[in-house]
C-alpha cells in the first residue's frame, strides 16, 4: 500500500518512503518530508557531486560534506 505524503521539496502531495532513506534524526524528517521521488532526484544529484568533487564516501569529512549537500539540496529549495 502506497504511503501519502506531502513532500516539501515537490510541494504537494506524492508517494512516501517505506521507511527511513537515511539514518537517525534526518532520516526520519526525510521519511516524514521527502518523497520518493525527490529522493531519487537526490540520489542522481549525489552521484554527480561525488564524481565532479572526487568525494571518496570511505572519508568521513567527505561523508559529511555529501550531508551538508543533501540537506541544501532537499530543504533549502
């Protein structure tokens, strides 16, 4: 059963997250805020950051970096 919600990056309502994308507090304000298909338009979005900056996801400051990223990217629109 699709789950409803209202996705604050597309602003309106669209299909929800099964369950938490990501870890801890901001996985949860993600499942609770993004949709599915924002997410995926993250996840493209990611992709290209980490090849075009060279981030290397086994270095935490990187790890760290891609956060701050996604965070502009799914709230700050």
């Amino acid at each position: 059963m699709d789950r409803k919600i209202f996705c604050i990056f597309l602003n309106k309502e669209s299909e929800g997250h099964q369950s938490p994308p990501y870890p801890g507090k901001l996985g949860k304000k993600i499942y609770d805020q993004i949709s599915k298909k924002a997410w995926n338009q993250w996840l493209i979005e990611q992709t290209k950051l980490i090849n075009e900056k060279k981030l290397n996801m086994i270095n935490k400051k990187d790890r760290k970096k891609i956060e701050k990223y996604m965070k502009l990217f799914l709230f700050k629109k």
